[in-house]
C-alpha cells in the first residue's frame, strides 16, 4: 500500500512539473517546483507539530492568537529549526491562490521569513539563503506579473491537493518522491545535472561498501551535490542518527542538498553542508569520518598551485594532480578525510588507473607506500548522465585487513542496455557487493591481485591486466564443415534434377 502510494505521488508529481512549466526548460522549472515542494513540506511538519503542542488547550495552530503564536515561535525554533505563522502555512497561501488572487508578493515575503526566523538560532545556517533560487520575479515564469502569479498559483493549487501522508509516513514517502524528482530532472538536463546526481544503483553500491562493517557514526562527502549518497549511506545503515558532513560548490546545489537532508527527516544540527569549492577552500579538516564517498566531477580543473604542496592533504606525495585533471586532488581529500578505521568508496573515470607521469606516481605512493587501496572495481559505460566514459570505483582503507592484496572486479559487462542510458541492475550491484565482501576470484569476473603483481604491472591498475575477460571462440571443425558442404551440394543437385525432369515433362528449356 505505502509503496503503491509512494509511486503514485511521484508520478503526480512530475505530471505537474511537466504540464506546469510549458517552455520553461526542466533545469530552469526544477528549482521553483522542488523549493515549493519543501515550503509545503515545512509547512505540513510545523502545523502538525503545533496542533500536537496545543491539544490539551483544545485549539489548533491555525486558531493561535498573537501571544500563543510568540510562544510557539521560541519553541518550534528550538526542536524545528524555524517557524512560520498561521498566516504564512503553505495551506493559506493555496487557498487564496484557488481564488486567484494575488499572492507573489506575499510569498515572498513568506519564504523569506521562514529563514529569518532562524536568525541568531542554531539552524541558521542551514537555512540562511534556502529560497534564493526561487526568484519569484524572473520572466521565466511569465512575461507580466499576472502571469507569473497563475503559475505560481497553479502549482500551489496542485500540490495542497496532493495527500503527502499515510500512516504517519510522510518523512519516507516525500523525501523519496522529492529525490525521485531530482533524479529524472537530472536525467533530463544532460551533463550539467549530471553533476549533481548520482545514479541510484552507482549510490548503492557506495553505500553498501562503506557501510558492511556497520560501524557508521559519521559520513562525509565532499562533491556532495544534491545529498543523495549522504542519505543512501543512512538508508543502508538504518539510521539518521548520524553526523553528516559535506560541500558543494554550485549554489543552486547546495540548496538542494539541505531541503533533501531536512526532508529526509534529518535533523538540522545532524549536517553541516557548506558551499564552497573543495579543493581550495575545504571545510572540515578538521573532522575524520567513519564512511566517506563521493563521485566527483570526471577530470575536472583545479589550481594545481605549488602551494598545495604544504598542505596536509597533498604533501606527503610529493606531487600534485594536474591542472586539467583533478580526479587524484580530490581522491587525496578524500583519503585525508577519513579516520583510521573507515572507509572510502570513490566513483572514478578510468584513466586514473593507468595515466602516467604525476598521477602514476601518486598512485604508486598510495599502493606502495601507503598500502591503502583495497579495491578497484570496474563499471559499464554510459551509466551516468550527460557521459558514456567507462568508470571504475576506488575502495580505500587506512587499517585493511587484508593488506598482502588488492581485490580487481570488472563489472563492465554485466547492466542493462538502455536508449539513452545503460542501467545497473538489482543483481549485478548485489553480485559487486557480495564478491568484494567475500574477497574471492571469480573467473573472468574478480582476482586477488598480490601486492607483487601490481608492482610488476608498475603499479598500472588497469582492470584487464588481472580480470581476463577474453571468450575463446570456439574451434572450428572442418572435417563438419566439409561433410555438411557435400551434403548441401548433393541436395542441389537432386533438386537440379528435379527441376529439368519438371521442365522436359512442360517441353520447356530448363533455366540451367
């Protein structure tokens, strides 16, 4: 029933993006339909909570005068993170716009009293700035201000009529519908959405991997995007009771990142999002986590500048990624980040595995050196969106219990072709899982690579030098073929002999 519901209300869901934005592009619709979404969200959540407060009184939140609504301000505030009055609940705003009046001005006004509600409060960063893609103003949304106010009004009206609940659900139904939603506006926005989402299979492997020890109290990722590989790591651990920790450089991103993690019930002094880049400006040195992961991304740019060789992350190897590459910067980052008894999991393309020059002797260093990578597993090509490369995963561990080996799985050749997109299935992200935990060689699938072999290949990861995948064609045999040969030319001649016995009974010339 929960599962029939949670499906129907996607699919409302992005019927009303689809028919409500006419030629807005679905990059540009996303961040207006999504913001909403969360308003209504924290809308619900607080009316809900408030009723609670006052049921011995016998009144509802709506009801509250001016000195019980002061009241309820400081204590929602304290347990929410924010408040929003009476007035201001999504509901009221839905209702005057089913009457079409005029309410862009109020809305703005509403969307930005629920972050100063915040101010000088606990949560204020995690909702200072919240709304600011949501410009209520932008011709995007029509050409006049009536215009912009249908819309608007429109979307309120659909969504008020949508049941977000049932049994006491709604947390899980409207965090999933809201990451659905990211995902198939990611799917439909090409590379620049790419950036930010995850595919969900790719999520869960990362996850499973991080997470198979069970001891996951803290988890980080630093190209966090829209959250989505912070919340699966919750989802595999069976908890948001953890610490979450991440960055995102993309503002719009960023934004997103928060809505989903309050969405998903995670309260607001259980993360710490930061926007900014991470590889010149990092926000948690200072923290070491017990599971991080992230799909960074693929060989993008960075400084590169010399004075990165001092810091922390970076100069214990001597050299630095390059310029137009940074796929090992952040891979180092990573590794800096996690604690002595956790793990990382990171999506890469697969050049990492086998370019020279700086990044083989990075890669040397952390194999030779280090002796912290534990495993390298290969995936299809065209699995994510807006690219076709092939990419690998990189599995780190600073204390690894089997430190005489590296574990190699080529998963390359096992997904579903798609139009557009190849998609992992359930088995082949179970079969992953299971061989990298069972630490096992599967013939043409998996191998135990020994630290000597890799040193022997020069510290080249590349897959194929220690999974064979080759199929032998089979041999053929001739003496068949020369048997069916004569067979096939003996009935041409019994059917040629058919035919000139045919055409002399017609007294006609035989076509041969």
């Amino acid at each position: 029933m929960v599962r029939e519901h949670q499906q129907e209300l996607q699919k409302q869901l992005w019927n009303i993006a689809n028919t409500l934005r006419g030629n807005m592009s679905a990059d540009d619709f996303r961040d207006y339909i999504l913001g909403l979404i969360f308003y209504k969200y924290l809308s619900d959540k607080l009316n809900r909570y408030c009723d609670e407060l006052l049921t011995e009184d016998g009144i509802k939140f709506v009801e509250s005068d001016d000195e019980l609504i002061k009241e309820l301000h400081d204590e929602c505030v304290e347990n929410l993170g924010y408040f929003i009055a009476p007035k201001q609940l999504f509901s009221s705003l839905a209702k005057r716009g089913e009457k079409s009046e005029f309410i862009l001005d109020e809305l703005s006004r509403v969307l930005n009293d629920i972050e100063q509600s915040t101010t000088a409060a606990d949560s204020a960063d995690d909702f200072n700035g919240l709304f600011e893609e949501l410009d209520l103003n932008s011709s995007k949304l029509g050409k006049n201000p009536d215009a912009r106010n249908k819309l608007i009004c429109q979307v309120l009206v659909h969504l008020e009529n949508i049941d977000f609940q049932i049994d006491n659900t709604e947390i899980d139904l409207l965090g999933d519908a809201y990451e659905y939603l990211i995902g198939q506006f990611a799917s439909g926005a090409g590379k620049k959405a790419g950036e930010f989402y995850t595919p969900q299979q790719v999520s869960k492997i990362l996850a499973k991997l991080v997470s198979l020890n069970g001891d996951v109290k803290s988890v980080y990722d630093p190209t966090c995007g829209s959250g989505s590989l912070l919340l699966r790591v919750a989802k595999e651990v069976k908890s948001t009771n953890l610490e979450f920790c991440g960055q995102e450089q993309n503002p719009s991103t960023f934004n997103l990142a928060r809505m989903n993690m309050l969405m998903h019930g995670v309260r607001y002094d259980k993360f710490d999002i930061k926007n900014d880049d991470t590889l010149e400006h990092p926000m948690h040195l200072d923290k070491r986590f017990d599971a991080v992961v992230a799909n960074p991304p693929f060989s993008a740019n960075w400084s590169a500048s010399d004075l990165h060789l001092n810091d922390e992350r970076f100069a214990d190897y001597g050299k630095l990624a390059p310029k137009t590459k940074a796929d090992f910067a952040f891979v180092l980052h990573m590794v800096n980040q996690l604690n002595e008894t956790g793990t990382l999991a990171v999506v890469v393309p697969h050049g990492i595995l086998f370019r020279g020059a700086a990044e083989g002797h990075i890669r040397k260093h952390l194999i030779e050196n280090k002796n912290y990578l534990d495993a390298v597993i290969g995936l299809p090509a065209g699995i994510f969106f807006g690219t076709s490369i092939p990419t690998s995963i990189l599995v780190f561990k600073k204390t690894r219990q089997h430190a005489e080996n590296v574990l190699f799985i080529d998963g390359s050749n096992h997904f579903e072709k798609g139009k557009a997109q190849n998609h992992l299935r359930e088995e082949d992200v179970t079969r992953i899982v299971e061989v990298y935990s069972k630490r096992e060689s599967v013939d043409k699938y998996s191998y135990v690579a020994k630290l000597s072999e890799i040193e022997e290949n020069d510290y080249n990861l590349n897959i194929p030098r220690y999974v064979d995948t080759f199929e032998e064609e089979e041999a053929v045999d001739l003496d068949a073929v020369a048997t069916d040969l004569t067979e096939l030319e003996n009935k041409m001649h019994s059917v040629d002999a058919d035919i000139a016995g045919f055409c002399s009974q017609l007294n006609i010339k035989a076509p041969f």
